[in-house]
C-alpha cells in the first residue's frame, strides 16, 4: 500500500534501513504484467492458472523431465492462446 510509505516512520532518515526499504518499494517494478504490457487478455489467463510454476512443480516433486514439463506447459499456452 503505497500510502503508508509516507508516514514518518518510513521516511526517518535516522534509520537507513527503513528509508532504504521505500526508495526500493517506490523505484522499483514489483511485477511485470504481460497481460498489461500487450493488451491480450490471455496472457492473464496464462497466469492464473500458473503454467509456469506448474511446470516447475512437476519438475521439481513430480520428477518429470524439464523437456517434456516444458513442453506440456508450451501445448496448454496453446490452447490458451487458441480458445
């Protein structure tokens, strides 16, 4: 919430750490949205339903290979992008 990072406790230039922190929150980008970025709103859909991370997942506890992870996650993009 970036409102609270005007309260004087954020902006105490006697803690460092503290000011550090919001100039960090303040300038920096905290997630790109492709969704945003291109205007189609599948890329949303993408998203949600967490293709990518899935994929991961399946990797990572399923001990699936990362070729064919990647390549289910790839066929369901697809088919997103083709509905």
């Amino acid at each position: 919430m970036p409102a609270l990072l005007e309260q004087p406790f954020w902006l105490d230039p006697g803690d460092p750490h503290r000011m550090a922190s919001a100039i960090q929150f303040l300038t920096r980008p905290r997630r790109y949205s492709y969704e945003a970025a291109s205007g189609e709103w599948r890329h949303g859909r993408v998203d949600t339903e967490g293709v990518w991370p899935k994929a991961v997942h399946r990797v990572v506890a399923e001990g699936v290979t990362p070729e064919r992870a990647v390549d289910e996650a790839i066929a369901r993009v697809k088919r997103v992008f083709g509905e």
